[in-house]
C-alpha cells in the first residue's frame, strides 16, 4: 500500500512517518513525487484545508492520501491562532516569530486563563477505483500556554505549551512521550486503526487480496 502525505513540513512528516506503523504501508512524501507542486491553503477550517490538500494531491497523482491540518487554539484570543498559527506572525514567519507574538497577545493574562488546544484533523482521499471518497478524523489534546518557552524538543509552539495533566511542554517531552498523547498522535491513532480494519478494502476490477496495490514512483 502505498499512502501519499501532503505536506512539505518535514517536521509534521517525520511524526506521521512514526507513528502510521501500518502493516504494508509505504508512506511517501509529496516532495518526493513532485518537489514544486504547491497547494494554497485557503479554507476557512481545518477540515477544509486537510481535505483540499489530500484531494488535490490524490486527484493529480492517483493514490490514496493523506491530508492533514493543524491549529493551535487559545480560550482567550477567541480560538486563535486556529487556522493562521503556521503563519501567525506572517505569511513566511518561523516557529519562534509565531511563538513570540502569541506570548506578547498573552502578556497580562493570567495563568488560569491561558488554557488552550491543539486540533488536528486528517482527511483521507481515496482514488475513484476504491467504493469511498474520503474519510475525516480529529484529534485534540488540551493544555495551557506558558508564559516563557522550555525544552528544545517538538516543532512550532511545542515549547509553550503544557499538556493537561503534565508538568512539561511538549518540547520536555520525549517523541515517544508527545506522540502518545499530543493531537497528532490521537488523530493517527484513528487513521492507522482505520487502515488495519480496511487493509482488504475492495476495488473495482482488481482481486481483493491485494487492495491498495499502486504504481511505483
């Protein structure tokens, strides 16, 4: 089986790549299929960023793919950064900018207020060949924001944010750790669950012993 990820975030890849431990499941980067194929995230949710990505990807190249968005969502800023948080400080910020300006927004707020999630959702996009178009999954996990950034592990604003019911940022922690209860993690938990169950999905005109079987690259 061969599962496409439509992302060039290396970061986001390499977890995904972690933790989709699925049997006969050969997950391959967009950028290894075309490095100049770009996808303008304009939805208005995360659910429609995730599925225009995995869509677009899966109606261009023809495999089954996995599309995927993510934001970090404040109590008291209303939801935000939401949608924007990988582009929070601007189109072409890096981690530490966003990070920056949501500890400068968060400046006089006080520690039982600074309560927040990450969402993530997946989408899955079948080729026409399969008897399904796509497949949503969410995944959240709550936590606070700290006041200072701590740890050197993660990516984007793991180091200001506090898992519910821990004492250290997802940057403290180990992948291990983060993975088994970061929103990414429960989210691909689903997915992978998803793909075990569905591992002999039919397809038109193909024997069903072999389901998911593609083109090489």
């Amino acid at each position: 089986m061969k599962l496409v990820v439509a992302t060039r975030n290396i970061n986001k890849l390499e977890e995904i790549q972690t933790i989709l431990e699925v049997t006969d499941c050969e997950i391959i980067a967009l950028s290894k299929i075309d490095r100049s194929f770009e996808i303008v995230e304009d939805g208005k949710t995360l659910e429609e960023n995730a599925q225009k990505k995995a869509v677009i990807v899966m109606e261009k190249f023809g495999f089954i793919t996995l599309g995927e968005d993510t934001g970090l969502e404040v109590a008291v800023l209303k939801g935000q950064p939401g949608i924007y948080s990988a582009r929070y400080a601007g189109p072409d910020a890096t981690y530490e900018q966003n990070r920056v300006k949501l500890l400068k927004a968060l400046k006089s707020v006080p520690d039982a207020k600074r309560t927040a999630r990450f969402r993530c959702v997946c989408v899955l996009a079948f080729p026409k060949i399969f008897n399904r178009t796509i497949e949503i999954f969410e995944g959240i996990c709550e936590g606070k924001i700290t006041e200072k950034p701590f740890g050197t592990g993660g990516f984007g604003y793991d180091p200001i944010f506090i898992p519910r019911g821990y004492n250290k940022t997802f940057a403290e922690l180990s992948p291990d750790e983060k993975n088994k209860i970061s929103h990414r993690g429960k989210v691909l938990q689903k997915v992978k669950v998803f793909l075990k169950k569905h591992n002999n999905m039919p397809k038109e005109g193909v024997e069903p012993s072999c389901p998911f079987r593609g083109g090489g690259f």
